[in-house]
C-alpha cells in the first residue's frame, strides 16, 4: 500500500482523525474515502437505487393505525444513510424502511 501524503504539499506528516487526515505541515484536512458499503435485503441480496421490493411480514407503523401487510411492493426505493436504509412510497405513502424486512422483486 502505497504511503498516504497530502494532497496539497505532498507530505507524509499526517494525523488520521475518525472521518479526515490532518497534514501538519500546512494543516490541510480533507476527507477519508470510505468503501461505499451494501444494503441488503432480509435474504442477503444486495439492493439499488431503484429496485423494487417487497414486504416480508406485517409491519405495523409507528404513530398510525395502519399496516404494511406481507407481499406489499414498493415503488423504485431510494438508498439513504441512517438506521432506515430504505425511502419508497408503499400504498401511496412515503415511509422509511429497514433493509431487512423486505425482500427484492426479481
């Protein structure tokens, strides 16, 4: 692995902080590229941007009396970061969704 440097002046004097490098040269910070990490589904496929999935158990939303019943489909899902990985609209409504209680639809 090549030795990091930065990408102003070029040394290698650097702080690694949890989300940036710090050069102590010229005190340039940017940011650390993270892997782009996978969202997958109840069954371990991997999900994207506008996939559409499907219920796997009824889901009863919190502050409202209404269910997401099992087998209910999404429109094309939205990935966004956060404990809910998933935004789509099912039944005409747009909800927030945890990869794994849903499925892909092939």
């Amino acid at each position: 692995m090549p030795e990091l440097s930065c990408p102003l002046c070029e040394m290698t004097e650097l702080l690694e902080h949890e989300h940036k490098y710090e050069c102590l040269v010229c005190g340039h910070e940017w940011e650390k590229e993270e892997a782009e990490r996978a969202v997958k589904d109840a069954y371990g496929n991997v999900l994207a941007n506008g996939d559409v999935v499907a219920m796997i158990k009824d889901l009863k939303l919190k502050g409202s009396s209404q269910v997401l019943k099992s087998g209910t489909k999404s429109k094309a899902i939205r990935l966004v970061e956060g404990d809910h990985e998933i935004d789509c609209k099912m039944d005409g409504m747009a909800i927030a969704l945890k990869a794994c209680f849903v499925k892909k639809v092939m």
